[in-house]
C-alpha cells in the first residue's frame, strides 16, 4: 500500500521542491502546444509572499504545494479515492488527514480556492506539511485507511513526479502525455534549474516533431 507516509520519505526538502516544481511547469508549457491542456503550472505570486505549484488533470484530479513564510502544505485530491468527501455519507474530509495541520499553515489549506462551489470543506484526501525550520516533512500521524487500495489516498500517482524526481521518469510522463518523444538532456538540463535557451526550447518544441 502506499499512502501519505510513504511520499512523506521521498519529497526532497522545500527548496529542492520548489525547484523541481518550477522545473515541470517550464518543461510543460514548452513540450505543449495549447496552454490549456498543461496539467503543471507555477504561480509566484499566489498571494503576499506565497507561491503555489499546481497540478490538475482535467479528470477531477489535483494538487496544490503553497509555499509561504510559515512553511510549505501539500494538498492532494483524488476524486476516486474512497477517502473523498464526497465518497462519505457526512461529506467530511477523512478523519486524520488534515486534523494535525498546524494552526500557522490552516490559512494555506482553507484557501477559497480548494473548495468546490457551495460546499464548506477544502477538496483533500492527501495532505502533507512542513514548517519553516523543520527538518521532515509531517502527516496525520493517526490516519486509518480504507483497505484494499494500493494508494488509498492517491498520494501514489497523485505525487509520483515528486517523490520519484528523476530525469527518466519525467521524461517518461511526458512522452506519455503528449505522445511524442522529448529528449532527455533537454529535461535534465530544465529539470537542474537551469534557464531554457533557445536550443532548448528548439528541441523540446512541437513544431520540431515532424
């Protein structure tokens, strides 16, 4: 089974995070050709002195990473999930999973913009945090999951580019997605951080696939 306490071994630490997150939403918009099928998006000026990395589908699956001075929260949804609200009779958030977050980060998980129209709980089966000055990423310690899931609150696919960081493996996701071929020293290169020339963004570009 693989759960939040699993993705909580594997995320790198914050400012490792920020980059890799940055790194996909880059790699992307330049594999893509139409911003609106673009699943990973960066947002650095999410609010006064935050920023959020953004994940969503288009299958009514997402996630968001908010970091601010208080620290950073990883809110996760997976619509499936039989932890969904929406899969219980109270149409609560699972019981565990976000009752631990500390009070300084509740204003990053009760953001407006988590929550479907008309309902009055944050849209979550994953959370994960941590606070500046920490040194491990932490999860509701009291979690009892459903059985017979093998992610039963999606963080296994939900967080897979993040907790598996490596070049193959994002360059695999994207080839998948766009189903075409993306060079792998074009993700390496974008993936370290650095800027995308024009070379190469000439080689992660559509136009360059005949």
């Amino acid at each position: 089974m693989s759960t939040v306490y699993e993705a909580a071994a594997l995320l790198p630490d914050p400012a490792e995070l920020r980059v890799h997150l940055r790194a996909l939403a880059v790699l992307d918009a330049t594999i893509g050709d139409d911003p609106q099928f673009c699943v990973y998006a960066f947002n650095a000026d999410w609010g006064p002195g935050e920023e959020a990395a953004l994940m969503d589908n288009g299958s009514g699956d997402d996630f968001s990473v908010l970091f601010a001075p208080a620290g950073v929260l990883i809110r996760g949804f997976d619509h499936e999930s039989a932890m969904s609200p929406y899969g219980t009779d109270d149409e609560e958030v699972w019981p565990g999973v976000v009752d631990e977050v500390p009070a300084a980060l509740l204003p990053l998980l009760n953001d407006p913009a988590f929550r479907d129209e008309g309902l009055d709980f944050t849209r979550v089966t994953v959370c994960l945090w941590r606070e500046t000055g920490d040194t491990a990423w932490r999860a509701g310690s009291a979690i009892d999951f459903p059985v017979g899931h093998e992610s039963p609150d999606g963080s296994g696919f939900l967080l897979h580019l993040l907790t598996d960081r490596s070049p193959e493996t994002v360059q695999a996701h994207f080839e998948d997605y766009y189903e075409r071929p993306v060079p792998l020293d074009a993700v390496r290169h974008v993936l370290a951080g650095h800027p995308v020339t024009p070379a190469i963004a000439a080689a992660l570009s559509p136009a360059e696939v005949s």
